[in-house]
C-alpha cells in the first residue's frame, strides 16, 4: 500500500513538471514513470511500518526475556559452590 502511494505520488508530481503544452499531462509519460518507479521500488529492500513494527515488539519480548535469564544464571553462579 505504501509503495503505491508513493509511485502515485511522485509519478503525479513528476507528470505535472513534464506537462504538454496545451496543459494536459502526456499520458505516456506518466505511464512510463510509474513503470520505472515501480521498478526501482520493488529492487529496494524495504518493510512496510506494520511489519516494523511488529518485529521491533518481538526483539523487545526476546530482550527482556534474554536479561531475565542472565539474571537467573548470575543468581545460579552466584548460590554455586
């Protein structure tokens, strides 16, 4: 959803500096760019925010539950002989 709003709206942009004379956007022009941006995007690695996010809340579950284990293998270390 994100890649499409910004191929629309860098394509609309780039089509109104690339207008006809008589003030009409060339339609083969917008078509050409929304192509290549399309392109370029889809080479790109990139997340969309939902996906970001959701993987950020994971590492935060795994860091808590990484130093609750560090905590309990000190206080292990700690009662050892």
């Amino acid at each position: 959803m994100l890649h499409k709003l910004v191929i629309d709206t860098v394509s609309a942009q780039a089509t109104k500096l690339l207008m006809s004379e008589k003030g009409l956007p060339n339609v083969e022009v917008e078509k050409h760019l929304k192509a290549l941006l399309q392109s370029a995007l889809s080479k790109l690695d990139v997340v969309s925010r939902d996906e970001f996010d959701t993987q950020q809340t994971v590492l935060m579950r795994t860091r808590e539950r990484l130093e609750a284990l560090e905590k309990r293998v000190s206080e292990l270390e700690a009662k050892a002989p």
